[in-house]
C-alpha cells in the first residue's frame, strides 16, 4: 500500500512533535516529559525485552508491581509545581499499563490536573477492549503508541511467547480507532536488519510481504504508523549481549558509534512503579536511583544533588565508570540529542566550576 492510499502518517513517534535543540535548552527549569511506570508486570516476553530474560531480573532483585492510584495522583501534583507545563506525561515502560485495573481513573486525573500538553500511553494492545477503549478516551487519552510483535499468531509465540489471537487484536484496535475522538494513534511494529544470520534473530525480520501487509492492515486504523528497527537498548540483559550498535538507530537515524554524555539524564523523569525514581526510562534494574517520590517532590529530585552529580558526571566524561550506564546504548540508539559537542557550554550553563573534580562524585566508580 503506498502513502497516498493510506490516512495515517509514515513517521517515527520521536518525530510526531516538533523538536527543539536540547544543547540550547539545558539545565532544563522543568523537565521536557515524566515517564510513569503504573503497572511493570507484562504479560508479554518479547525476546529483545529484559521482562524475557528472567535470570538477569532474578540477580538485580528486581521486584515488580502496579502503583497505587495514591502514589500516581502524588506524582502529577507534585509535576504541577514545576515552572512550566510538562510536554508529555507518559504512562507505562517497563510493563504492560493496560494490566493496572485503574487505568482509566489515571489518565483522567492527569488530564484534569492539566499538567502536561499531553498524557500518552504505551500498550502492546493485547488487553485492549471495546469497554476499555471507551473508558480510555473518556478519560481523555490524548495519544497512544501500539506495539505489534508479529503479524500472525505464530510470530506472537515467537517473539512474545504467547498465543495472540490476530482477529481479536485488530478488531479492537479498529474499535479505539473509531471511538478514539482527540486521542492520536500510533502503531509500530519492531524489524530487524536480515542481515543477522541466528536463529533467534530470522524470527524478527519482516519480509517486503510482510511489510506491505502492515501497512495495508494497520494504515487506515490509525494516525501515524511505522516499522522501527529492533536495536540494543535494554542494558545487561542476554539480549543485548549478542547485539552490536550499528550505524542506524531505532528510528532509522544515522547514530553515533559512542556519546560520552547520555541526553536523557537532562530531559526526563522516570517514576518506577515502588515510587523510586530514575533520570532514563531504560534502567529496568533501577541502578541510577537519584531518588524516591514517596518521600520527596518531583522537583525536589530534578533539582537535587543525586541528578546534579550525574550530570557533572556525564559532561566530564565519566560515563564509562557510572554502573549500568557504562553499559547502555540507548543514548546512541534510541535519541538522536548529542550533547558531546557541547559539554563545556553546558558545565558552564550549570555553574560548574572548572576545577570540580570527580573524587567525591557518588555516580563514579573508583
């Protein structure tokens, strides 16, 4: 199916907003948006996931869990102390959201609180009903990203390790689409290059018939629509082991081999689902704790030290002797920010002195 025949827009979600030069925004009075992770169970096991790779979780002590509905209201309360409004509240990361029996009382809290220009949503879709769908938009979701992991059922147990039924998961997608009202809707599917050769990695590529078929059965049931590459973001996981950076990232864009500074640790916040709080939304182990909301405010953590040291940290060029980040590639694959270029113009924009050494930052290993 070609573009013209099709009512949703080819585009990355990264791109559906326009984009500011974040090296002209930094230090950030208020963080672009705050990632909201209600439910970090899944009840999917994709293989590129860390939620498949079950003795990585078991050796971080990994405890999951849904939020409580309290903790969530505290949360977008604390967010409307910030100067300005937040771009995107965005609820669910880790797990899957639509799990959270109070999904629905979510969302209308943070539409009404009216924190944020936009409350979003990420699902894999496999719990989305006719009866949710309508509970969702009347809450006023103003923007939800699917997640398909295969076009068959066969392809599900594959990557997913559970039987989806096909006609069912279309069937209600359709439904959102039709009842959907202000919300915007955006369907992805995850492809990797063919030219992997293992077995584990065949089962990912998408075929030109495969491809057309996407975009035919999904093209019209939604606003924008795209196939991203499956690249190594979920750090210390089996999964990410056996991959390798290339030169294009999750979006299609042209990367970096290696940044020295990680762009998400200056624009985001990430509430894990026990209150404890992270500056990146791909710390599944929650290794970089910079602090907990249950007992501090949302702009307490943003303008306090854990996240200050950080960032010195990420800017002097440490990166590669901070635990877990030392590790990751999503500030190569996931982002297409580059601060390295700007790294003296930022530490001066923060107020870091020139002599401030790394000795005493709590970030760095010795």
């Amino acid at each position: 199916m070609s573009d013209q025949e099709m009512s949703a827009v080819v585009q990355p979600r990264i791109y559906s907003a326009p984009k500011v030069r974040l090296e002209e925004q930094v230090p950030l009075r208020t963080p672009f948006s705050a990632h909201i992770d209600v439910s970090s169970l899944c009840n999917f096991k994709c293989s590129f996931c860390f939620q498949a790779d079950s003795v990585a979780m078991k050796k971080a002590d990994l405890k999951r869990g849904m939020m409580p509905v309290d903790l969530f209201k505290k949360i977008v309360d604390d967010l409307g102390e910030f100067d300005d409004k937040l771009k995107k509240i965005k609820i669910g990361n880790h797990g899957e959201p639509t799990l959270h029996p109070d999904l629905p009382e979510m969302i209308a809290y943070a539409r009404n609180k009216g924190v944020a220009e936009t409350i979003e949503l990420f699902t894999n879709a496999s719990k989305l009903t006719p009866e949710l769908n309508q509970a969702i938009a009347d809450a006023g979701l103003q923007r939800i990203n699917i997640s398909l992991e295969g076009l068959t059922s066969e392809r599900y147990m594959q990557v997913a390790n559970v039987r989806q039924d096909m006609d069912e998961l279309i069937r209600n997608i359709a439904h959102l689409y039709s009842v959907r009202g202000e919300c915007k809707m955006y369907i992805k599917i995850a492809d990797r290059t063919s030219s992997f050769d293992k077995a584990d990695h065949r089962i990912h590529v998408l075929n030109e018939e495969e491809r057309e078929y996407f975009y035919a059965m999904f093209g019209n049931i939604c606003d924008e629509i795209y196939i991203e590459r499956i690249v190594p973001q979920w750090a210390e996981t089996q999964a990410d082991k056996q991959n390798e950076v290339d030169e294009t990232g999750m979006y299609d864009q042209t990367i970096k081999k290696y940044k020295e500074i990680c762009p998400f640790v200056f624009m985001y916040l990430h509430f894990n689902c026990d209150g404890t709080t992270s500056p990146c939304t791909l710390d599944w182990p929650r290794k970089v704790v910079i602090g907990n909301v249950i007992t501090q405010s949302a702009k307490e953590i943003w303008e306090g030290d854990a996240l200050r040291q950080l960032r010195v940290a990420m800017l002097k060029e440490a990166r590669n002797k901070i635990n877990f980040c030392n590790n990751c590639s999503a500030p190569m694959v996931c982002v297409d920010e580059d601060l390295d270029p700007y790294k003296a113009d930022v530490l001066q924009k923060m107020g870091v002195c020139e002599n401030e050494t790394l000795e005493n930052n709590m970030w760095v290993k010795a």
